[in-house]
C-alpha cells in the first residue's frame, strides 16, 4: 500500500461499518450531484468580469490561502520563501521555488482539511491523480501553469465545470462595484453577485474609518455627522449593493455585542468618535449598536444580515507590517452571543423579514447558546462551522452539538466562505459526505427514517441555503 | 421505506455494530423493566391530588411544553396561534386548531429530543403506532382527547402504568402544600412528595420578594429582618416540607457562586435588600450566601440540596409580557463552578449529613471543572444532564466527560426534571438506552468486564438516584 | 464472563469493529516495543541515585497517588485512614490497613485511566492477572511489597524493564541537585536529567517566595533587587541546570497570562514585591512578566520552555494545613492562551532558537485557540493532554480537537507527568492505543494512507517527543 491508496477515495469520510456505509453512499449519491450554491466567500469579482488565466500554481494554491501559508509558517518557512509579496512592494522567491518548499512539506497538511480540499482541487481541475510530494512538484507546477492558461480553466469555465450555480462575492460599503456593474452588463449578476459588508465604515478601529465614513457621506450625499444622516447613507448604500444582485449583509466582528442605545446616546457616541473624543469602550459600543441598526435595515429591504463573530485579529504585527493582513495570523476568541445579541434580539429577533445568520469560532457556544438561542428566535438562523471548523470534524462537532436543541431547520445550510477558487467544490463535497455520515448513523440507529434522512440530505446540501439567503 | 420504519424501533439508540449492539441489548433487558423513581420534576400535586381528566390532546402535548413552543416560535408560528393563555386571559386558537399547527410542523422536531419523547409518550399512553402528521392530525386529536377521559388515563393510572415507584414535585418556600395534604391523608405522600424550593424568598430580583419575604416571616413567627430569623424561618418551612415527604431542596440560580461572608455582613447585606438600599451585586451576593446557608441546614436536617445553576430566564420581555415565564425564552449562560462552589465546599464539603447536586446548562465545565470537583468533595455527586442536554447526544457527551475523572458513583443517576406527565417513562428510557450503550462499547472495547457493566447499568438507572436522594 | 475477562485484554482500548481492530493492531504493533522517553514527570531523583528499594505496597500504590486519595476522599475515606502522613507527624493508618481500604473501593475506579494504570501496573512489576479485589487484598499486599525487596524491582531496574530510554525530573530553582550530581558521577545523566522548574522564585504568592528569592541571589552572587541581576541569577541556574543534563524549564502557573514591560516598570514591580509594597494585580503580573523573561532567555541558552497552566491550586483549606499539598485538592480553570501568550508570543514566538510547549486543563481552547496558535506560531508546539486529560477519552478529545487545525507535527508527542514510577509503562501504553485507534479510523475512512498512519504513530509515540525536547 503506498502513498496514494487513500487518495479521493470514493468512500472517503464516509463510515466504516458496512451497513452505515451503504446508507450513507445512498444518501450521498443523491446529493452529490446537486448544484453549488455559494451564497457567503471571498472569491474576486474581477476573476469573473474580465475572465483572464489564473497565473501560476503558486497564485492559485499556495499565495491567497491562509491556512497554508499559516502551516508551512508553523515549520520554520518564511513568508518571503512563500513568494507572499511585501507590504514594500519587494517580492520573495519564485512561484516555481515556492511551490518546491510547498511539496517539501505538504505531510505537514496530514489530518488536516487542506489537504483535503487541495488534493481534490488538483484532481477535478487539473486530473492529478496522486498527492503532492517532493518527487512530482516540478511535473505538477508544470502541468497546473500550463493548464490554467487553457480556456476550459478560465474562471467562469471553472464555475460551469464546479456546478457553481450561485456565487456571492464581499465588498466593502465603499466598492463601486464595477466588476459586479460589468458583470450586470453580461447577464451573469443573478448568478454572480456581491455582498454588502460595511465594516469599513462600521468599526472605528478600522484604520481608515475617518475618511471612508467621510467618503459615504459625500458618495451618497448624507450628512454623517448626524446619527440619521449615517443611517441613511447605509440605507443607499444598501440599494445599490441589491442593484448589483446583493441579497445580503456581512459584518465581520470581534465579539457577538450589540446594544440598543437611546437615539441621543447613539449621536453623542458618534459625535465623540468623529471628534477625536473617544472612550475606551466607544469602538466596540459603535460596532455594537451598529449590528442593532443593520439589523433594522434589513427588517426594511429585507437584506440577509450575517454576523461573522469572534476572531482576533493581527495577532502577528510584523506579519501585518511586512505583508499585510488576513494571512494567517488570526486567531478565534472565545464570544457571548446570549447576552451579546440580546438586545438586537429583543427588538427585531421576531419581525417576520428579519434574518440573521450567526457564525462563530467558539465552538463552546454551540449546545449552551447558539442552538438554544436558534431554536426560539424566528430571525436567527445558524451558519454552517466556519474557518478551522469547517472540517469533518469541525463539522461533526457541530452537528452533534446543533441539531438536538435547533432542529435542522434552523441550520442555514452550509457556504464555503473561501478565497479559493478551486476548492469550491472540495469544501462543499466534505460537507455532503459529512452530513451523509451524520445522517447514516442517525437510520441505522433507528432515530431517523431513510426517506427523512433523504430530504434532510437534500436541504441541508442545498435548499437549506437557497432559503437562508433568499435566493432564487 | 416510510416514514414510520423507524417510529420506536426496538434497538433505537442502540449501537449499530452487531456485537455492541449485542451487549447492548443485553444490558438493557437488565434494566428496561426496573421501576422508575422521578427524584426532580415539574408535575403538579393537584394532578395527584385530584386525579381528574387531564383535557385534550393539545393540553397534554403542546402548550404545556416549552421545548415544543420555541421550537414552532421559532418557525414563525405565534404562541397565540398554539393556544396558550395570554396573561390578559385572552385565549388563542382552540386546541384542535393548535394541534393541526404542530402537525402541520412535527417534521421540525426530526433530530430533537422532543420528537423521541413525544412518539413514545403517544405509543405508550394510546397505542398510536406512528408519528403525528398532517393526515393523522385529527384523528390522534380525537382518540388522544376522548382516551383522556378515561379511568386509566388519570393521572395516578398513568403513574401505575408507567412504573414510576416515587415522584417529587416542586414547590415554593410560601406554598401551603394543601395538594400534599390531600395525597398524605390519602396515604400516597411516601410515593409523591415534594421539594423545597426557596427561590421566592431567596431571589430578591424575584418580582414578589419583598412581600414573600414577609410572609415567611408571618408563617414562622419569626422577625425575618435579623438573620437569624430568617433562617429559622426557612429551618421551619424545611421543616414543614418534610413533614410532606420531602426529601430535597432545590435552587435555580443564575450563577453558580457561593459566599460565606462574617454574620454582620449577612445582617448588612439583608438590612440593605429589605430597605431598598441595594447596591448593584446585592441581590447576587444574597442568592450567593443563601445557598452557603442551605447548604448548613442541610448539614442538620439531612436534606439533600440541589443547585440548577446557569439559566438566563426570560430573555424576551415581549413573551414575558404576554403569556409568561417558562415557556421556552430561558437561554444557557456561561457557569464557573470551581470559584462559585468554593466556599460552600470548603465551609461544608466535607461533612458526613452534607449532600448537594449540581446540574449546569454549560458543558465545558464537565470535564475542566464539575468531574474534578466531584472527585475530590464527599458532599457533592453530579445531576444528570439538564433540560437542554437531557438527549441522546447530551447523555453521551455527560457520560464521556465525567466518568473517567468522577466515576460513576459521583453521578447522581437519571431525573426527568419534566412538567410533561407522559414524558416520563420515555426520558428515563431514552437515558437507560444510551446508559446501555455507553456501557457496552466499554465492554466490547476491553474496558470494562460485563457483570461489572451490568452492575453499573443498574446503578445509573435506579440506585444512584435513591441513593443520591437518600430515598427508600 | 467474571470481572477478570477484560482485565489487560490484548485489544483493550482498540477499535471493536474488526478490520479498524486490525489496522489499530497493525499500527500498534509497530510502536508498542519503542522506548519510552518521559521528558516531564515528577518522579524523585533519589529513587535513582539511591537505587533504594521503595517500601510497600501502599507507599506505591496510595500514598502518593493523588488520582486515588482524592476519589476514595470522595466517597468517603479520609486521608489518616489512607495512612497520608499528618503535617504535624502523625501517622495515620497502616500501609496495611490503607491498602484493605483501597481494596474495598477499587470498583470506585471502574471507567477511570487510575484503574487501568493500576492494572497496568501490577501486572508488568509484579505477574498479577486479576484486578484488586477485597477478596486478594492481602494476597497482594503482601506479594507486592515482598517484591519491593527485590533486586529487580529496584528504581534503577524498572527503568530498564520498563524500556525507558530517558528521564526527566523536575527540581526548584533553589535544588541543590546533588541527587543528579550523584547521578552524573554514575554515569547515568544523560538518562537521568532534571528540568528547572523555578515557581519557587517566580511567583510571589510562593509561601517562601521571599526568602527564596534572596536565596537565590546569594546563591549565585547576583543583587536581585535588580532586574538585570535577577534575570542573570535564573542565567546562572539555568546553566547549572543545563550542566546536569536538563533541557527543558517547566513553569506551573494559574492563567496563560504574560506581559512584556517596559524596563523601568519590570523594576518598579520589583521593587514594590520585594519591598511589600504589592499591589492586588502584581502577583499575577510579576508570574506573567517572569514567563516572558524565561522565554528571552529560552531564546538564549536554546532550553524548551513548558508551560502549565490552569490549576487553581490547594482549593481545600482543611487538606493543605493538615496533610500539605500535591494531594488532590486542585481543580482546573479555564484559561485565555489566545490573550494570554501573545505579549510573549509577539516578542519571541518567531525565533528559531526558542521552543514553548504549552500545557492546558481547558480542553475548550483546544479547537478555538490552541491549535489555531500552534498552526501559526514556529515557535509553539502543543503538550500532550495534561492531569485529568491523560486518559482514553481525554486523548480522543484532545486528537479530535488539535490535529484537523495544528496538524501532527505541531504536537509534542506524550509525556507522563507523573509521580507514580510504575505507572509510566501504563500511561505511554494508553497513549500509544488510543493514538492507534485514532490514526487505523482514519486510515479506514479512507483520509490517510497507511503508510503515513504507520509513520505518524511512530512520531507521536517516540519522535515527537525527542524533537520536542531537543533530545539526543
């Protein structure tokens, strides 16, 4: 038995007793096939406006992808020898050496979901039929570069080949969207759309927050020193977002806090950030009451809102002074959202157009607060395991910490939340096989009939999303 | 295959592999017939104590459940449209109307403890052989309602039925126990008895604290406003309560924390709660030395305390406002067991009368704080898991978090802690099923030898409880 | 089937389903004869410079076992009737008598690592083939301690029975280490080591703290009443350390905290500690600063740091005053690693020369911070799971929690940590079943090769280890 008896085995996550298998590559064959919705990611508009090679194996696999980076790092690599180029514009090594050190190490990614998704991606795009190593990385970046350069790699080629039907971009509050305008012009906006995330201007800890809330204010003619003026900047903002095909907010957070601040307190806390007159807690109690007030807007023009809660970020301030930020050295905290979204909750937690999807990094809330808070509340839905957790054990433990107290139906599903291009489909086929498994164990063990599971699979691999996100 | 394929499969919850579920079965033959004693629950006295017709199916199934409310809440549908009672005596639908809703929505439940209960509870008490949907909904409204009526679905033909040897009720510290009365004269006080539980007069946010604190006062004859008195004041009603059968206390408390703080400061503490002169952690530093002074009493009456630790009640002031407490906006809050309990234990932990159970909605403390503890203090033995956690998955995630470091005999064995009367014999055989199968993965795993097993079965599904209550 | 058919089963703590049993089999049969290397523990050294025979079964067994004293304490049993030497002098029980007591309770155990170590034990030192029972106590009593007599059971011949390859001690600061000097005079310090574990001098709630840290500087000629001369007198016994073997600095402390300070405030904070002059937070940040101190002179003499944090120590009051510490009183509390080691983390976390293993009681930073910070940082690598952690159940958590985000060679490989010599065989044996287990599951769900399983096992039950530790 050598290196590659495992690779892509058809049977792979799925269980090993034999009848719980059967059950399970019966309830994964009638999903495998279903179409990608991915409703929540980090892929570029740009790729699919202007539709251009991909550049080399290094640009796709190994440059963009934090949770390789943040590995090889953890052994001793440098980023420069990762060819991740300098905040000072100085580039390190080549693709092609890069891509060297990568293979030298890739029994690092053992037992983790990167090398999960990376062999998958490397075998649905590019046929490669036997994991990386030492001895095959020169072949591999060969043949990957030159592929990527074919037509039928091109990045809407690769949606078609991935059954990507539905993909939502983020772009901050102050995007002009014109990949997303361009994308309108060639019909491709109900299938690639972007999504409204505010955080540029919602977090005074933002380092450009001053200019872009100034920014807002002149682009949609408010007046953002009043608390009204504010609001209705977003309000625009938010139109023009769903012009552009947006059916839905993000708001990326350190903690799961909000407040519901008398109007007078909200023009005092905004007038003292804008004034240079801050308190230590006026960050965080701005951010908070601006979920509260995202959430009323949503309540308006019916926007999903998602909360992305709990992550530390910038842990390393050399990495962010030298490269920049969302590479890797971001860490989850533990959150609160019981007393946290509390008071968002109270005032719009049972408005029939309100949704919320709430994401966390903490998986210790899941049976104490998150399931419970899901399973009263009309509006909160609960996102699927997010970043490290979105693994089949990540996704194990959430499902068995989720399902008994929330139902299914409260699950929104799942999304792949990457910047990864090619591992759309890898990520999406985990979860498939993941929730499979779940739900073999749950007829085998007589708690749940076959024709049940079947539907559950269904939903949970595809409608679930399609109704969380309001789509289609 | 349908629906009901598996509505109350023999082995559900069992293990699947052949051999485990072998071991399995045959431990649970060892105790699916033993008797059950229900130590902790919501059951009203009256029901005993009269012994009428219990109403119609939705009165049975559905508006007393708060699990099964949130849930429908949760899915859009109002508590008015479920029939519950509104506080301004208003009534909803009607329960026919109420039932055809949950029918309409019972596939929410696939996945949920409620869903095992109910199936059960519908099989066990009328024969129904399989699960509520929309096309039964009326007939099992019909048969359910008028099977009611009958002499053998009263409420003590129900407790026959089920095999329930003893259950304790739950009442307050000023509650004149008239139903307990009645059951004594009858002769049923040894097999249905009640609880102490002080929370009206040990809670000064509990909205009729001051006046119930006075009543206590008036009821013993005691000048509660000197500490002294007010503790006679309980020593007299624990008194009372046992003259009823009573055998336990019982506190709900927000957090797990304790004091013992020097007699003037509990005179202080008490003169500034009585006149309205609290300082913001009073009313936290009250509850707090009122479970140390319990846990004294306990020391010399012998009764066993009971802390249920870590609820954040009515988190939606609109559900509060317009039907109530305890129906279903109580969320799980964070607990710190290991500085909360300490100066409890260290004033009373070790002495010989001394018995508390703890019961937490917060499971990381299983194995980081309540196993240890529970290892090392005489006094203090574990709940079994609670309201949320009471499930198939909770019970496994119980059982693999305390044993290895409390064992088993620091459990307390099973309570149902229910209010839903015809749940009962199925969550105690949910929890003897997955008892069963805890066990005999860790004889077919070479872990455990299978008389010892079967001891332990026993154990856990009804000497741990007699013995953790002293009952019997 | 009696209480013996399981006891040391060949296949105890495998997989049940067979051909997992047999991959697990295979896996461990590759690893279960490695050597042992022990780099953390608390055995003494006089045992092996004194080469003594080491009294009699209860001095083994019981006395020093904190498992055992705290569970039997737990039902019951005090510590004079376990024959716990009194702090006043006073003997308590018989070894004898303590060990019929044990007996009788040893199904108190059942379901815990104590019992399966125990087991483990007996039978490799001393040929027993059934579990302690009542009914064999003096059987064994004797047999055990007769045993001790003998040549072959001397501390020296474990070791080598055992197959342990190498040691380590753990010894304060102020240790004047001559049972090592006697060691290396024998020719046996480069299996027999110590590791510099100097709480005695950094943290200032230490009983002896101050007449420690005087100590200390005359001990090494240093003014201490200064920053720079008290970092150089822990250079000076690092280096003393180091010259009788160590490799490693172990730091026991209650939080994960660390501070980096500026110069003139580590000076000031000095200065008020010595002066006593403290301040409510200066304890904990004095600990704090001191971590970061250890890790810049890590950073110099290349020694592994370790770090164990999380233990509320000496929580009963009553066992500290009557029998001393180490005895079972201390329970885990969560700690905040994500916060808490960054300031160190910032400052020396990228440096070649610098290796920190860091040890928790809190598995739910496990998945949210742990591995997210060891798959980052080069210079952390995770401790095996610690104290009440190191069992079957607790492996499987920590395996399932680490490894998807950390990888394997992030991980330290096992430690035993342990104060009972004859449990050292028991404990690697368990870590080497379950780490089987864990890899022949996946191997057949198909996620890992076998080839790469047969390696990681052998990194993780021996390599891991010596690459941790820098040995040899």
């Amino acid at each position: 038995m050598n290196l590659s008896d495992t690779f892509l085995h058809p049977d792979r996550l799925l269980p090993t007793e034999v009848p719980v298998l059967k059950m399970a590559r019966e309830l994964y064959e009638g999903v495998t096939d279903l179409p990608i919705i991915s409703p929540h990611g980090h892929t570029l508009p740009q790729w699919f406006a202007n539709n251009q090679p991909m550049g080399d194996a290094a640009d796709l696999f190994l440059t963009p992808d934090h949770y390789v980076l943040r590995m090889l790092f953890s052994h001793g690599v440098s980023y420069e020898d990762l060819g991740v180029p300098r905040s000072d514009g100085k580039r390190g090594a080549s693709g092609k050496a890069a891509w060297g050190i990568f293979a030298n190490n890739y029994h690092r990614f053992l037992g983790t979901p990167s090398r999960l998704w990376i062999d998958h991606s490397m075998n649905w795009a590019f046929g490669i039929e036997a994991p990386l190593a030492p001895h095959n990385a020169d072949e591999y970046f060969e043949l990957i570069t030159s592929r990527l350069q074919e037509d039928d790699c091109r990045p809407l080629a690769l949606l078609d080949k991935a059954g990507v039907d539905y993909i939502a971009t983020t772009e901050f509050a102050l995007d002009p969207l014109s990949h997303h305008a361009e994308l309108k012009q060639s019909g491709l906006s109900s299938r690639i759309t972007t999504t409204y995330r505010p955080d540029d201007i919602t977090d005074p800890d933002h380092a450009d927050f001053q200019s872009n809330i100034r920014a807002v204010g002149e682009l949609t003619n408010q007046d953002i020193a009043g608390w009204d003026g504010l609001i209705e900047a977003h309000r625009i903002r938010r139109s023009f977002f769903r012009q552009h095909g947006a059916s839905a907010t993000d708001h990326g957070v350190p903690s799961a806090r909000t407040v519901d601040l008398p109007n007078a307190a909200k023009q005092d806390l905004l007038t003292r950030i804008l004034c240079g007159d801050q308190r230590p807690d006026d960050s965080e109690l701005f951010r908070a009451q601006m979920l509260t007030e995202m959430a009323g807007l949503s309540c308006e023009d019916g926007m999903v809102m998602q909360i992305h809660a709990g992550s530390r970020r910038n842990t390393d301030p050399r990495l962010v002074k030298n490269f920049g930020t969302n590479l890797g050295a971001d860490i989850p905290t533990p959150v609160d959202p019981v007393a946290g979204l509390e008071p968002m909750l109270q005032r719009y937690g049972f408005v029939e157009n309100f949704r919320v999807l709430f994401f966390g990094l903490d998986e210790t809330v899941y049976t104490r607060e998150l399931a419970p808070l899901a399973g009263y509340w009309p509006a909160l839905r609960l996102g699927p395991p997010w970043w490290f957790h979105d693994s089949p054990r990540g996704i194990a433990r959430y499902l068995d910490g989720m399902v008994e107290t929330a139902g299914f139906h409260n699950l929104a599903g799942f999304n792949d939340d990457t910047r990864a291009l090619l591992s759309i489909p890898a990520r999406h086929d985990v979860w498939r096989r993941c929730v499979c498994s779940f739900l073999a164990h749950m007829v085998t063990g007589k708690t749940l009939g076959k024709l049940d599971a079947s539907e559950i699979a269904h939903w949970l691999c595809l409608d679930a999303a399609k109704d969380a996100y309001r789509i289609g």
